[in-house]
C-alpha cells in the first residue's frame, strides 16, 4: 500500500503542521529558490498527445450534461420562443469560443497552464488574483453540479428498491434537503471522490463510457417521448410574450448567461490545451463547441415540448421525466439506466471542467502543501460540503445570483490574456521568464498596472447591475446600468481588449517585449526556430512529473486500441 501512510506518519500529521509539509519537487524551468510544483512545467513532447479528435471528443463529454440540455427553458421560461433559444446558444457560445482559441493558442503553442500564462500579461504577482477567482467559482460549481446530479441517485436506488422513495423525513426544513436527498448526495459525493483523485490517465475508459451513453440516452429519451406523445408538441407554437426593447435586452441577457457559464473556461483553457501535439488543432474549438452546445438544447426544447402532451406540464430536466417510469416494473430498468448515463456525464464535467483546474489552481497558491492530488481532495470537501451546495440551491438565490454573475470578473480576465498574447507581445513570450519572481515579467512590484487599471474600467460599470441581480428590491440603479448588465461578459471582454491594448502601446513595458519566442520546451512543430531557454542556466527543456497528470493521453478517447499516442509511436 504505497499511498497509506504510517502510523508515525499520521502520529507527526495530527501533532504538527511541518509534517503536511511536500516534499521539494525539482523543476525545469523555476530558480532554484522558489518552491514550485513540476507540474507546472511546460508539457514534455511525448506527452503532447491531443489532437483534433481529441478536442472533439474532450468538447463532447463537457457539454452534454444536464446544465446544457436546460438551458433553452432559461429562455423560454422569460417569455421568448424556441426561435429565440436556438440563436441564443449559437451566438453565446459563439462569443466565448472565440476568446476560447485566443486563449487556448497560448497552452497549444507554449504548452504551460493557465496559472503560469497569466503571470505574461498580470504580472508575477497580480496573476493570483485571477488565480483564486478561477478556483473560487471551480470549486463553487463543483458543488453545484454534485448537488443537482444527486437525483442520478436518487432515480437509481428507487429504481432498484421502490421503497426508497419512501424513506421517512428526519431532517428540518432549515436544512434545505431531505434525508432522503442527504442520503443521494452523500452517495454521489462518495462514488464520485476516487474518480476526483485519480489522474486521467487512468479515466480513458469512463470519458469513453461518457461519450457514447450520454448521447444515445438523450437520444432515446427524445425518441421515446416524440413517439408516446404522437409529435413534438405545441412548445414550438407557443408565441413570444415580450416585444421591442425588453425583447433586444432579455435576448442579451440570455446570451450573456450561456456565455457566462462558459466563462471559467474562457480563462484556463491553456490548462487542457498545453498537451495539443499542434498548435492547429484546438481551432476546431471555434464551429465545434457552438454545435455540440445547440445540439444538446435541442434536444432538451424537442423532449420538453413532447413531456406537456404525455405528462401535462414541461419538463426540463431528463431526470425528472425518468421518475415517471418508475411507476411500473418495465420502465425501472430504463430509469436505473438513464440515470446512470447522466451520472456519468455529471461527473466527467465536474472532472474536467471544475476538480482538475480547481486543483491546478491550488498547487500553484500552495505548491509547498497541495500537490494535485490533494488538491483535487480539498476541492471535493470545499466545493462539496463546506459551502452546503444543497443549501445554496434551496434557498441561498442573492448567493448563486452573485456567483452566476461571477462572469463580469472573468470576462476581462480573459480579454486581457488575449490581447497581451496576440496584440501586446505578438506571440512572443519568454516561458522561463514566467517562472521567475525576479524575472521580466515582474512588472512593478509583481504587478502590472496596465492589466490593472484595465481590469477595473472593465468590471465596474457592470457592478451596480451585478447588485442589482443580486438584491433587486433593495437596489436603486438607473436603467442603463440595468441594460448594459445584459450583456456582461461581451462588454468586459471587448472593453478590457481595447484599454490594455491601448495602455500598453501608449507606456509599453519594454522589458517584456520580445523580438522572438524562447521557450520552456522543445518546438514540437516545424518551422518553431525560435530560440530555447537554454540562456537560463541550461534548464532547457522541461521533464515535468511523470508520476503527475502531466501525462493526459487519456483524455485522448479515441484511441482505437486504448493505448496513448506515444505508445504507439506518433508522438
């Protein structure tokens, strides 16, 4: 039992914090003086295995979970119509696709994370700001997506013993869930924990399971629905009931809400795209994601719409359907089975987009305690029990209105990682350098006034409308500050682009500007003649963590064989 520590071991754990203490991982690239975390290091070359099928199939498995196919009834549900819903998810998703590949050019190209990258534009210093507002909402939305998946659970075990529907209350109403409902979601957090902690190079077979039960249990379910129901509805007839003005702004405001819950990504893209094999397959992002994401809400408007005919109301969750077909003995095996699907796709989201750069984040802020693993344990008890998901989802709306509108700060984030890469530095960037507290990218102090002062012009004309969304009965604002609010994310985004970009050009900071790109690895694409790090002491070419989750073949499912890309030779 390698990982089980010792009785002295957890004797000096429980007695003394030094005993937490990490061992000193050595690093490629960092001064020998800072504690860092190899990890962190740029991607090996045989490890740069993704491809653009595996950003295909890496898009697949994160949006097909129960989020996406209830996104249209956000839209509905204002007073717009299914005409409206469709080009709202094309042109939301379209928006944050964008800053996606800008962003995500960065990782493909220099292979480093998020936590490293944003050191080039925000300063050594400054960059963990972003870093604890990235890891706040990952670890938020961990417990989320835990709370709403624990009806998986739920659907299952009443599937297999029906009197657990029945199980008697012993909880309060304070306490904002069931025993019944504490029972499913402390199953779902238990049975999702090992997944949590396991490096994807061993999950090959669970995104695998995820990428095709997901799909064909949506599927079946629509067909299932469409044909009871004799036709798709009347959903598709139901007239919009708002017009002019309030129409343009609500539209806003539904694209800036699927826009928003892409956010996060929009920022720590780099942290997935550091092991593209080319730089040119994560473009694939820009028509791919917009199309995977309206084809889930479709099928989500189409089921809906169907569920009124059979059962008499709309049913926007899948789940919800699903408990109607355990009401006979023939539908429980489909119900368990259903819900096993959705499980499934509940938890790879939470893996991909939440738990790994949740604790990517915290390795980087506490590198000489939180190594990933732990990181990826400290993410599960904070985003699973410490902020009471369940209680957020109850009754805690100014909570989740707030943190739903966490995108006002993200935005600019990500608009200034863009422009610094392709406008400011023109691509160029000194990867050694953003290791370095001393280094070029210092700035002042470790910090960049420019991305700075960028930052706040950007978010503050949103934050009277962010107030207002949280408290709109104690909040006077004007009507402009309420409109402009509708669209956020596009506003922060382009605005924060403009003002550094301008800051920047006007007091440029010479010293990080460079006529050439040196880099923390081997260029793994022809033509990438641009110098090596070897002006740094010879630490050259990064070797990363072979035991850590720098190696993420896995998450290449497409593998006919099962095995890795540089197993087979085409690394």
């Amino acid at each position: 039992m390698k990982y089980v520590p010792s009785g002295k071991t957890l004797k000096e754990r429980c007695t003394t914090v030094k005993a937490w203490e990490l061992p000193k991982q050595d690093s490629a690239l960092a001064p020998p003086g800072v504690w860092t975390n190899a990890d962190m290091d740029p991607v090996p070359p045989e490890n740069q295995t993704w491809t653009l099928w595996t950003w295909m199939a890496y898009w697949a498995t994160d949006t097909i979970n129960l989020g996406t196919w209830e996104t249209a009834s956000s839209v509905i549900a204002v007073g717009l119509n299914w005409r409206d819903a469709i080009p709202v998810m094309v042109v939301g998703t379209s928006c944050v696709a964008i800053p996606m590949v800008l962003n995500g050019a960065l990782g493909a190209r220099l292979h480093i994370p998020f936590s490293v990258a944003v050191r080039s534009s925000f300063g050594y210093y400054l960059g963990y700001f972003c870093i604890v507002s990235r890891s706040i909402l990952a670890m938020f939305w961990l417990g989320i997506q835990s709370a709403n998946g624990a009806q998986c659970i739920t659907i299952m075990l009443a599937a297999i013993w029906p009197s657990y529907n029945r199980m008697p209350n012993q909880l309060p109403p304070s306490a904002g869930i069931t025993t019944q409902g504490m029972v499913s979601y402390f199953l779902f957090w238990i049975i999702q924990l090992p997944l949590l902690l396991i490096p994807p190079t061993r999950l090959r077979y669970l995104f695998l399971v995820k990428i095709v039960a997901a799909p064909i249990t949506a599927i079946a379910t629509l067909g299932w629905i469409v044909h009871k129901a004799g036709g798709s509805g009347d959903l598709f007839n139901i007239p919009e009931t708002v017009h002019g003005s309030t129409k343009a702004y609500l539209w806003l405001s539904c694209m800036s809400a699927v826009t928003g819950s892409w956010a996060t990504l929009a920022c720590n893209i780099p942290d997935f795209s550091r092991y593209a094999r080319s730089s040119k397959g994560q473009y694939i992002q820009l028509p791919f994601l917009p199309l995977i994401f309206t084809a889930c809400g479709v099928l989500g408007i189409v089921t809906t719409s169907a569920s009124f005919v059979v059962y008499g109301s709309y049913l926007w969750n899948p789940l919800d359907i699903m408990t109607y077909w355990l009401d006979n003995p023939a539908g429980r095996a489909a119900a368990f089975f259903a819900a096993l699907s959705w499980y499934i796709a509940q938890v790879g989201t939470n893996i991909t987009a939440n738990s790994i750069s949740a604790a990517n984040d915290l390795t980087v802020m506490f590198p000489r305690w939180v190594n990933i693993k732990r990181g990826c344990m400290i993410a599960a008890v904070v985003g699973g029990w410490v902020i009471v998901p369940w209680k957020i989802l109850s009754s805690a709306e100014t909570f989740l209105a707030f943190m739903s509108g966490y995108a006002v700060f993200l935005a600019p984030i990500a608009g200034i990682i863009a422009s610094d890469y392709w406008i400011v530095k023109r691509q160029n960037i000194d990867v050694p350098a953003l290791y370095d507290p001393y280094g070029r990218y210092r700035y002042v102090g470790g910090f960049n006034w420019r991305a700075a002062v960028a930052f706040l012009a950007a978010v503050s004309p949103n934050l009277p409308g962010l107030a207002y969304a949280i408290n709109p009965t104690g909040t006077h604002v004007s009507a402009g500050a309420k409109n402009l609010y509708t669209f956020d994310w596009l506003f922060g985004f382009v605005t924060a682009i403009a003002l550094y970009t301008g800051f920047s050009l006007v007091f440029p900071a010479k010293e990080s500007l460079l006529g050439h790109t040196i880099f923390g690895h081997a260029p793994s694409e022809f033509g990438e003649d641009d110098r090596f790090s070897s002006e740094y002491g010879g630490r050259g070419v990064s070797t990363g963590n072979p035991k850590g989750f720098g190696d993420i073949n896995a998450l290449d499912v497409l593998g006919a064989t099962g095995h890795s890309a540089a197993e087979k030779g085409l690394a």
